[in-house]
C-alpha cells in the first residue's frame, strides 16, 4: 500500500517539480545570474538558430517572439533535445504528431527549420482550433484532447498548467523588450489575453540588456555561435514549402543571418 501511495504521489508531483526546474534553469540563464556549461550552450543554441526562428515562424503566422518564448522552455534552443517521451528537436514535436500531422519521420525533427516550421504550423492549428493563446499552448503541451475533455479549459495538470504560465509569461518579456519585433500581417499572439505571472516568483521575467558570460567572455561566444551557425548553413539541408503548402525538403540556399551583439538581450 505505502509503495502504491508512494507511485501515486510520484506521478501527481514530479511532473510538476521538473517543470519548475526547466523554468529556474531557463530564467536563471536568460537573466545572467548565472553561467554553466548549460546556459553558455544555451544563448550559443539561440544565436545560432535566432534567423531561422524568425523566418520560419513568420512564414507560419506566428509571431517570433512566441516562437523563441516556446522553444526556450522546449528545448533551451537544443536541436539534438529528445525527451523522455520522445519528443525530439526544437519545438519537441512528437514523433507520432510529426508523421499524422505533416509526414515526417523523426530524424527529420533534429533539422533546426524542420522543427520549427512543425512546431509553427501545430501551434497554429491549435490556435485556430481553440481561439486562445492559452488554450493553445495548453493543446501544444497535453494535447487537444486533454483541453477538450477539461471543456476548451487548461487542463488540472500541473505540468501543463505550469507551461502555459511560463511560456506565457516570458512571451510578455520578450514583446516588452522587443516591441519593434513583428510579423507583417496577423499572427498568433497573446494580445487578447491577461498577463501571465510565473508560478514561482509571481511576478514577470525579467530580461537583461546584456547577459553576463563570466569568465567564458562574450567575444568566444559570439565566436562559436558564429563558427557554429556556418557549419549549420553549410551542412544540414533546408526545408521549403510547395505552392500547395506541402513540405518539401531539399538543399536552402539562404544564408542564416549574421550574429550580432554579446547575448541574447544586447542592446
């Protein structure tokens, strides 16, 4: 009995617990008060990868910014990540929702515009399906049947409901510190919506102008971040999209854009 109470307990709060794990360690790196290994790797992952997010979500009518805020609580911009569910790359698409939804098999989701071009496209289904930001990013994280059976509502899960809070929030601080940053034309975005507050603090994220890089030193990150996105560019092939709004894969011949400033938030 003490083992099945144990199990139960197990399965009701560790979720949760993990969640709030990946929100200090995503908070503490996008503020600068801190730098391992984890979070060096991390702003060098979000250089790399910052021209593709942009592109790609505005071809998919979402904006960036969104984009950027979901991916930071993903993946940490990781796009080898696989988690213990096999979601994989980027976006942490499901292979399962990857193959029904758009006919990729999962060593497709590792290709950083790939993942962020179905992770794009499945939150705007479910936004259009739901209506709500929240409603969506709820759907992207539990599934829509999850939502419809909670009747069009955030789940009572504490890991989905932690997501939704979390991505939520940092979206805000992102549109805070970027206002300029958009889309031309409609987007899925949170206009419409209460300001989210995080779970822990209760108050919003904060970003820095300039994150620190401590004794790692801002020049070598911009340096690997750059070495890093050539190889990228020069090795992986690019996704494109058919009239038809198939996928199509194929060689891209569009350059990633370049690097610029010492962090994420540079001024």
């Amino acid at each position: 009995m003490n083992k099945l109470i144990w199990a139960l307990t197990a399965a009701l709060f560790l979720p949760t617990l993990a969640e709030a794990g990946q929100r200090e360690r995503v908070e503490s790196c996008l503020k600068g008060r801190k730098q391992p290994p984890s979070c060096r790797n991390m702003l060098a992952n979000y250089w790399k990868h910052e021209s593709v997010i942009e592109r790609v979500a505005c071809l998919e009518g979402v904006d960036p910014r969104l984009m950027k805020s979901l991916i930071a609580y993903e993946s940490m911009y990781d796009n080898k990540a696989v988690s213990p569910v096999s979601a994989t790359g980027l976006t942490q698409v499901m292979p399962a929702t990857a193959m029904s939804e758009f006919g990729l098999n999962r060593s497709r989701l590792y290709h950083p515009e790939t993942s962020v071009r179905a992770g794009a496209r499945y939150l705007n289904k479910m936004h259009r399906q739901f209506g709500r930001l929240d409603l969506a990013l709820a759907a992207y994280n539990a599934g829509p049947g999850k939502v419809k059976q909670a009747g069009n509502r955030i789940p009572n899960i504490g890991e989905t409901k932690a997501y939704v809070s979390n991505v939520t929030a940092l979206y805000t601080a992102f549109k805070q510190k970027f206002p300029d940053q958009q889309c031309v034309g409609q987007t899925v975005k949170a206009a419409a919506t209460t300001p989210v507050q995080t779970a822990s603090t209760g108050g919003r994220v904060a970003l820095p102008s300039k994150p620190t890089f401590g004794s790692y030193g801002a020049t070598k990150q911009k340096q690997a971040a750059v070495h890093t996105a050539r190889s990228v560019t020069r090795n992986n092939g690019g996704v494109r999209f058919s009239q038809h709004g198939g996928m199509q894969f194929g060689r891209e011949n569009s350059r990633m854009g370049s690097v610029s400033g010492n962090g994420i938030y540079s001024n």
